[in-house]
C-alpha cells in the first residue's frame, strides 16, 4: 500500500488516465474529485467489498 500525504488542490495521478484531487478538508472528512475515462468504474469501498453481491450498474458512477 502506497500512503501519501497531499494538501488541499494537490492531486494523486494513477496509470491509465486517472487523477485523484482533493477538493476540501474539514475536521475528519476529506472530499476528493476523481477524474477517470468514461469505461473505468468507480464504488465506494462498501460497495465494492460486498461478498455476497455483484456490482450493480446503479451503483457505479461514471468518470
């Protein structure tokens, strides 16, 4: 596990085309922006870690 530390309009840049920014911190929550290619799928981590259920195409969000 790679671990950074990054500031507020810094931003994280991954192989194929996607950029993690971070939009604002306030107290324990942290807001990021995700810029990816259309076809690249993108779940909040319950989501994704969910033993007993497929991905739904609902529960994705496009880039």
């Amino acid at each position: 596990m790679l671990v950074l530390t990054r500031k507020v309009g810094e931003s994280i840049m991954v192989d194929g085309g996607i950029e993690i920014k971070i939009q604002r911190i306030a107290g324990k929550r942290v807001t990021i922006a995700i810029d990816a290619p259309p076809h690249v799928k993108i779940l909040r981590g319950e989501i994704a870690e969910r033993p007993d259920e497929s991905w739904h195409e609902a529960d994705a969000v496009s880039a």
